[in-house]
C-alpha cells in the first residue's frame, strides 16, 4: 500500500513511532531509549547480480519485513543482531521508470536500535553515512527469466541473465516472496540504491532555526526539540570521542609490537594530536606487524535448506 509518511531519520521517535516499535519490545519504551533510522531495502530496478523484484514482490515483501532483526553481512550470529524493523511502506516514483517499464518504487523501513554504549559508535557510524549500504535475506517461489518467464530453476532456458537478446537485457524475476529472513550493512549491496537514507534535520527544527535567528522566543514546544536536539548532539559528541580515544589505545597498543623502540608515552602524546583519519591510517600500517591477530567474521556463508535463498 502506497503511504505519504515523514521520511526523516535518526534520533528520537514520533509518538507514533514509539507505538509501533513498542511492539516489538518486552517493556514500553522511552523517546530517549532507542534510536530511529530509515532505510530502503530493495527496489524494483535490475540489482549487480541481474535480479529484480517486481512491484508485487515489494508489496508482499513490506509486510514480511515486519519486526526482522537487522545483522552483519547475513552472518545469522545472534550477537550480531543491531535493530528491529518496526514499519514499512512502498514508496512509488510515477516520473521515474525501472528497466521492466514500471514506475520505479522502493521499500522504505523505519528500524529502531536502543540506546546503550554497546549501539553509541554503529549510532555515530550510520549519523556519519559510514554505516550505510543494506542487503536483504529471503526466499522466493519462483525465479523467471525476463526474456521468456520461464522458471530457471525448474525449467531451465537458454538465456544467462546479464546477456542481451535481440536487443533486450536479461534478468531473472524474483517472484512471489514466501519468507524474509533478515537484512544486514553490507559494503557493497546487490541493490544499487538500498541503504539508510539521509535526515534532512528534526521535524520543526527549521522554525526553531528561524526564530533564533530573528531573536524571537520559543514556544515550549520548539524548547523541548531544542533541548531533544542538543542532547543528542552530546550524545553523539560523546560517542565519536570514546571512539576516537579507542583509536588512541590501539594505536598504542600496536606501537609496541610495532615500535619497540619508541616509549608508549611517547607514542601516547603524539595520538592525542591525531584526527580520525590519521589514527585510522596509523592503525592500518601497524596492523599486519603486530602478532597474534584474530580476524573474526570469517565463518561462511550459512547454508540453506534449499536452493530458494536470496541475498539481495
């Protein structure tokens, strides 16, 4: 069902909002619990593995989506789970086309994470656009080909989807959703434009803005925003120093394999006057020399019951 909705992401939820994450929680929560974020998770154009979800995909996929738990490059690890989806709506563009000839629409989702030390740097990661690109987990019923629908896996044609025949590019269909499993950050999604989408500010900050600008008085309702707005700042301001300060003692930590000859103090002071980028650097270049390194995350890809599993 197509919906006009607020699009704007990140910080405190609307009261509306609130309810519908609320059920999914074991307890009512708070405004200033959890953290609200919207993404787009899949649309109906041609993704980088030459697979498409018609519109009647998206629509049966937006109520599957509902209360699915957002991971780690599909590692199913329940340590890794971050957010819950809470709410979802098919957004169409009548002005904008996909390849099959059918107005472009994307699946929006609201998700929500809470609020604790563990979740402050991913908060600041996606704030920052550094978390941003998603992928999606689920299975279909059935998977046509483009150029004569048959259903490559249970009447396999001759047309390789990626190839172009008679002038038409073939791809494979992505019919009749029947479960989704999960949807997860990724560096590089299937999707081409499925990822959180950017906040364009608080709802009525612009007239907050405008009136401290012209030195007029705040209602008691722009006070509160205000007051909402600014602590989420120190929020975020507080979790990129307590990141930006992990930074410090790995870099340090690293030295001294590295460096053996350079004091950790030594290697201390001249972290504190690093950025960011420069500590991330540093800690690149140091890395493949300290021993004992543990990569983690390297498990495979977990296996399906059958051959009907996408990650898009």
């Amino acid at each position: 069902m197509e919906t006009e909705r607020n699009l704007e992401t990140g910080g405190v939820p609307t009261p509306a909002q609130l309810e519908k994450l609320n059920a999914y929680a074991r307890r009512a929560l708070k405004p200033e619990e959890v953290y609200v974020f919207s993404l787009v998770l899949c649309d109906n154009q041609v993704d980088r593995d030459y697979e498409r979800f018609p519109r009647a995909s998206l629509e049966k996929l937006a109520g599957l989506f509902l209360g699915r738990t957002g991971i780690f490059d599909h590692n199913p690890s329940g340590e890794g789970q971050t957010a819950r989806i809470f709410d979802t709506a098919l957004e169409v563009d009548p002005a904008r086309s996909a390849q099959a000839g059918e107005p472009y629409c994307a699946l929006r989702a609201w998700a929500y994470m809470v609020r604790c030390p563990r979740n402050a740097d991913l908060i600041l990661e996606i704030e920052a656009g550094i978390k941003k690109e998603v992928s999606v987990g689920c299975s279909v019923a059935r998977t046509e080909c483009s150029i004569c629908g048959a259903d490559v896996r249970q009447q396999p044609c001759t047309h390789q989807k990626g190839q172009t025949y008679g002038g038409l590019l073939c791809w494979h269909e992505l019919v009749e959703p029947l479960d989704a499993y999960e949807w997860s950050f990724v560096a590089v999604p299937a999707q081409r434009e499925a990822g959180v989408t950017k906040r364009a500010g608080q709802p009525g900050f612009d007239q907050v803005r405008k009136a401290l600008d012209q030195g007029q008085g705040l209602s008691p309702g722009q006070a509160q925003l205000l007051k909402a707005h600014l602590e989420e700042l120190e929020g975020l301001a507080a979790a990129g120093e307590r990141y930006l300060e992990g930074k410090r003692r790995e870099l340090v930590r690293l030295a001294a394999f590295a460096l053996p000859r350079v004091e950790g103090k030594v290697v201390a002071q001249v972290a504190k006057g690093m950025d960011l980028a420069q500590l991330e650097a540093f800690c690149l270049g140091l890395r493949p020399r300290a021993p004992g390194r543990i990569q983690l995350g390297q498990g495979g890809d977990p296996k399906e019951a059958d051959n009907r599993a996408f990650l898009v």
